[in-house]
C-alpha cells in the first residue's frame, strides 16, 4: 500500500470564508500516484472545517446566515471561552460543520456523487492554517 501526504495552507482576508479546495485535493491525488484508495482532508486548526457541499452562492449564503443564527459572533461575552480570545463562535461553528472528508479514489479520480465539492470553511480568519490531505492506497 502506498501512501501520501501534503499540507495545503490557507489565510484568509476574511474572519469567516468558504473556499472550494477541490481542485487542489485533485492534484494531490494526481500526484500520489494511487489508483485505488482513499484520500483524508482534515482541518488541522479548531476554527477551520473541511466539509462537502454544493458550489453554489445561494447555498453559501445560507449557511452563513444559518451558523451565524446557532453561533453569533457577537456578543463576544456570551461565550465563556472568550476570556482573552473573540472566537468561541468559531469553535462551534467548526463543530457544526465538520473537521474532515474521506472520498473514495476511483480509476485515480475522487469519486464524488452530483454536485459535490471539496472545501476549506474559515471561522476564525486572517491568520496562517493548514490543511492535511492523506492519501492511502494501490
């Protein structure tokens, strides 16, 4: 079994931001070589999420407007974790979403049903995090 491994690194403008990572989560399983097997994208920082969806604006809009309902940003004393940081909201908000993907690898391709898509959510932005994509198999 062969394995491989790449950090992608990400800063955004923005607190919070979604970016479609897909294409370069294809490239990694281009260059690993692995025909068959299963390829991990995880969100290596507590504030971040890797999570598959729909590339759509509509949709990313509602799901601002929806975890911003479940976990305000404001006001910051409502969380007790916001003793000398601002990002409880970004800790929930990771947990709604999810911390990784696994997709299937078939014939050297991610195999994806209809729609889906590969991506990066930021919560808690303007700073340096990675992204750890592991590929296993033949």
């Amino acid at each position: 079994m062969k394995s491989f491994r790449k950090i992608l690194w990400f800063e955004t403008s923005n607190r919070r931001q979604l970016i479609n990572i897909t294409s370069l989560v294809e490239e990694c399983v281009k260059n690993s070589e692995i025909k068959e097997g299963l390829c991990l994208v995880n969100a290596m920082h507590i504030t971040a999420s890797v999570f598959i969806n729909d590339d759509e604006t509509g949709l990313h809009h509602d799901f601002e407007e929806w975890l911003e309902k479940l976990a305000p940003e404001k006001p910051h004393d409502r969380y007790r974790h916001n003793t000398y940081e601002d990002n409880g909201d970004a800790h929930l908000k990771r947990t709604i979403m999810g911390r990784e993907v696994v997709v299937a690898i078939t014939e050297g391709k991610l195999d994806f049903g209809p729609w889906e898509q590969i991506f990066y959510g930021e919560f808690d932005g303007k700073r340096r995090k990675k992204v750890l994509v592991k590929i296993i198999g033949e």
